[in-house]
C-alpha cells in the first residue's frame, strides 16, 4: 500500500481508503455485520488507514467504531471521517437555504456527539458537512463552531462533502482556505473535477477524498442490460431505466479501446482516479474481503500510460444518474 498527504493537514493516508456506505444496512441492500467487521479487518491488514462513514449510513459509524477500538488495542492507528447530515433534511442543498438552517452551530455539535457516542470513540479525524453550497462561505456561525471542535480535540480536520455533479459549488470554499478537506465523485465517466477543483485543492493544499470511483459498481463490468438489485436497494434507481444497457456499452467501449480484459474494468478505474496527483485517496465501497482485496492491491499496480489517461478522455459521459 502506499500513502499520500492528505491536503496541508501532515497525515498521510492510504491510497485506497475504505467507503462504509454500504456496511450500514441502509441503502444498499444484502450487507452483514459480520462479513463487514471481516472486510474492515483485512483492509486494515492490507494498509488501509482512512475509513469513511456518516451519521445517515445507518449503522455503519457504530461497526466502524467497534473496528477502530479493536485495532487500536492492538497498536493501530485507523484515521475515521464521518459527516453531518443537513440540519434541514434536504438532500442535496438547493440554491437559497442559509448556512445556519443547513449547519448551526448547536446542530454540528449535537451531531458530532451523537456520531462519538455511536461509534465509542473519542474524536473524529475529519468531520465534514454532508452537502455544501458556497454562499455559505462567511455567513452562519459552522466555522467558529468547527474551530471550537477543533481546540476540543473532537475533531482534527474539518471537510465537506461536495453535492453530487456540483463540484464548482466548492471553488470559493477551497480557496477561502478554511477546509481541509473535500470529498468529491471523481471517475472515467465524471471528469469535471480535474478541470477546476483538483488544480484548486492542489494549489491551496486542500486534501482530496474521491468517492464513487467505480460508479457505484458500474465500473467494475459487473452492470449489464439485465441486471437487476434487490428490493429497497439505492441502486434501483441509480440504475434506472435502460441505464444498465447504457452502461454496459460503455464500459464495453472502454474495454476496447484500451484492449484490456473485462475484469480488469474496476483495477483501470480506480488507477484512473489515482492518476491524479491532488488526489489523496479513493474511497470504495467494500462489502466483502474479496472486494478489499482485489481493490487494495491496486496501490502496488503501475500508473496509467499519458496513452492510456488521453484515451479515457474520451470516455466522458456528462450526465446525473440522481435527476428526475
């Protein structure tokens, strides 16, 4: 495994970190407890250092936690980031909505408290705001209340997690210099951010955690015309419609024109997001060990060739998988 800088912060973190999301059950369907406390173990054995999780990942901050303390007692040092969710309920944040409905002070810290008690920890490593809208740059009371967290030793960095298909809604953020953090979807389809945001959070030394890498499993080859999820699961509607056949000639396509097998899908994708070099880590979702392993191993794996990245260009595919 390697290690990057995580933005100006001075901690490093894995290259591949781990995204709790799915060991929550909550929006994806099928984990369980025990298979993720075994997926989370063998990613800490492998090298991974950063786990991401959030207040709304339903009971995922709790088994992350149990993790954590069983690791540290053994001597190590596993860096959590979880987040606050929108003090209105309101996802992702529209245009309009104050700073102090989105994220009040008293909201933040009962929040983060609920967030400690459920994990059994006594601090988080970075707290980020679940959603974000620059024109809350200097309005609301958020930042003396995360200055205030952080002389606590509640928290040490404070992030923000940037909306969906967004990611200029952070430029004024990242060069306000008050974050430390932000976590964006950055992958072969989504380029956007290497226009603006990554040379930004490089510039002012802001640490960048990539999240949705695989596309939600699209990436990985796994997703053809006839796929199907089980009932009540998240991607039911990420991959609505005829957008399983969309994705399977895409990634078809992408196979093709690299001339690479169709399992080394998920390998070219991660190694893509890490092509850049303002990004500090990715994020995927690991239910299972063969899934920690097989996405661990690509830190040891050989860049991208310049031919390849110019060939992936191509693979832009502007969309958002969460409009009507």
């Amino acid at each position: 495994m390697r290690y990057r800088e995580l933005g100006r912060s001075g901690l490093s973190v894995s290259e591949i970190g781990y995204g709790a999301w799915g060991i929550g059950e909550g929006a994806w369907v099928g984990a369980t407890e025990d298979e993720s406390v075994r997926a989370l173990h063998r990613a800490v054995d492998l090298g991974v250092n950063l786990v991401d999780t959030a207040r709304g990942y339903g009971e995922s901050e709790r088994i992350v936690g149990r993790v954590v303390r069983e690791r540290a007692a053994a001597g190590d040092e596993i860096l959590v980031a979880t987040k606050v969710p929108p003090g209105n309920g309101r996802w992702p944040a529209p245009a309009g909505v104050s700073a102090q409905e989105a994220f009040s002070g008293d909201h933040i810290r009962a929040s983060l408290d609920t967030s400690l008690r459920a994990s059994g920890l006594d601090h988080f490593d970075v707290l980020q705001f679940h959603v974000w809208r620059d024109e809350w740059v200097g309005r609301g009371d958020w930042l003396e209340t995360v200055a205030d967290l952080k002389q606590q030793g509640k928290i040490r960095l404070f992030g923000v997690s940037v909306n969906d298909h967004e990611t200029d809604n952070s430029l004024a953020l990242v060069r306000s210099g008050v974050v430390d953090t932000v976590q964006v979807i950055y992958n072969i389809f989504e380029q956007t951010p290497a226009e603006s945001l990554l040379p930004a959070c490089q510039e002012h030394g802001v640490g960048v955690i990539v999240r949705v890498a695989l596309d939600e499993g699209g990436l990985t080859g796994a997703v053809t015309a006839g796929t199907t999820f089980p009932e009540g699961d998240f991607r039911n509607r990420y991959f609505r419609g005829d957008r399983p056949a969309q994705v399977e000639q895409r990634v078809r396509a992408i196979v093709d024109d690299l001339g690479i097998a169709p399992d080394a899908v998920a390998e070219t994708a991660l190694r893509y997001v890490l092509s850049a070099p303002a990004v500090s880590t990715v994020i995927p979702g690991m239910r299972s060990v063969r899934n920690v392993e097989r996405n661990t191993a690509v830190s040891d794996r050989t860049s991208l060739t310049e031919e390849q990245l110019a060939i992936l260009a191509k693979h832009r595919w502007q969309r958002n998988f969460y409009a009507s």
